[in-house]
C-alpha cells in the first residue's frame, strides 16, 4: 500500500513499498505501478513532466526497492526538482544491510558503471572511464554490524551522489559486500535471513524549494525490521 508521508500544492512525497514499479515500461505495461496510482488520486498530474509514461516523476526506485519517493503536482515543480537532481543538489540516504564488513567504517565509492554486454538490464562497476561507462559515485557509513550462524553483516548508511540505475547494488557488489537479498547482484539465497527482495531502502530525502529547506524520512517496511531482528548486533 502506497503511504502518502506529507503533501502541498507543489509535490506529493510517498513511502513506496517494495514489488511495485515506478512507471510503466510501455503504454501496454498495465503492471501496478506509482503512475497508475498517481492518475487515480490525483488525476490533474496526468499531464506534468516530460513523458506522458511518467507524469509527475521526478526520480525513480527499483520495483523491490523501498521508501522516500517525490512526486511533482505543476511543471514549474517538476523542472525545478529535475534540475537540483541534475545539477546534485539533492541530498538522498538509503539503508543497506550488505555480506560481511568493510574495510574502512566510511567510505567512497568512485567506480563508473557501464551496462552488461550479455545482459542488457543488468550494469557492472567498469575498472575505468570509457564511451560505453557513466560516472558514478557512492558515500557509505557503517551503522552496525550482526552476526548470525557464523556470518558477518553489515547496515550501512548509503548516500548516492550520482543517480545511475542500479548503482547502489552495482557499487556494493564491485568492492564484494553485496546487498542481502539482491539475486541479480548478489545471492540467490540468503542463508538464515528469509528475505527475498533486496535490503535497500530509501530511508530519508532532503531539498530546498520556494526558499524553504525540506526533509522527509521513511520508516523500514516490516519485512525489512524482521531481518535486522533475527540479528546479533556486534558493535
């Protein structure tokens, strides 16, 4: 179920949930999606943006990712929010409980990230910059760390500079922490944890707009609490 967190005239912000779509794919796509939502509550968005398959949408989660999600009611909005996005402007936190623990408690992650030859929605971290690679780059902070069954885990804080598609599983899995969960990047099973979507979510966001700075955070889904319970934190 699609929770609406806080709403004015200029934008709506939601708490998306996890196995729902953003946008269609295609005007055929009648998958359940944020849009088909959108048109439903708020019919009058139907013509904001830049694409009639994305009215409104300003930016965008993976289906089985969770959380903090925008969406621009007039086009004046939607340009300004597009351009802070663009122009890196726009301060995004997601929560990730990843394999293992890092070598560094803080860290960065500078690697481009270029889409796969064999699978074409599939991307990889690039060992350098080339025409086919898009420049990418991920801030981490470690939480806490868990251990169960004799395997270490990590929650980080994660903080994407720049907005590539996947880049957050991408990033992870290229220094070998990947994402709990993450089938396409990671694990095809997750031993002992019973979560079958990726643990990511989009914990919090934070802009400014008409000459006022706003923040809005996202409480993890249940599915996701249940996992950090059958934990032993460590640290």
């Amino acid at each position: 179920m699609i929770k609406v967190i806080y709403e004015n005239e200029n934008f709506i912000v939601i708490n998306k949930p996890a196995g729902i779509i953003v946008h269609p794919a295609f005007e055929e796509d009648n998958r359940e999606s944020v849009v088909k939502w959108i048109l439903k509550n708020y019919p009058d968005i139907k013509n904001i943006g830049e694409d009639s398959l994305r009215p409104g949408i300003v930016h965008r989660l993976d289906k089985d990712t969770s959380g903090i999600l925008v969406i621009a009611k007039n086009q004046e909005t939607f340009s300004e929010l597009k351009n802070q996005f663009k122009d890196r402007n726009i301060k995004k936190e997601y929560l990730a409980l990843i394999q293992g623990v890092t070598k560094e408690k803080n860290g960065v992650i500078n690697t481009p990230i270029t889409r796969s030859k064999r699978e074409p929605f599939r991307f990889r971290g690039s060992v350098k910059k080339n025409e086919q690679s898009r420049e990418a780059k991920t801030e981490y902070k470690t939480c806490a760390k868990y251990l169960i069954s004799n395997t270490e885990y990590s929650l980080l804080k994660v903080y994407p500079v720049t907005g590539r598609t996947h880049q957050i599983r991408v990033h992870l899995a290229s220094i070998s922490h990947p994402i709990i969960g993450d089938s396409k990047y990671g694990f095809k099973k997750t031993p002992n944890l019973e979560l079958n979507r990726p643990f990511l979510h989009s914990n919090s966001i934070e802009f400014s707009l008409n000459d006022r700075r706003f923040k809005f955070e996202a409480d993890l889904p249940k599915e996701l609490k249940n996992v950090l319970d059958k934990l032993k934190k460590t640290t």
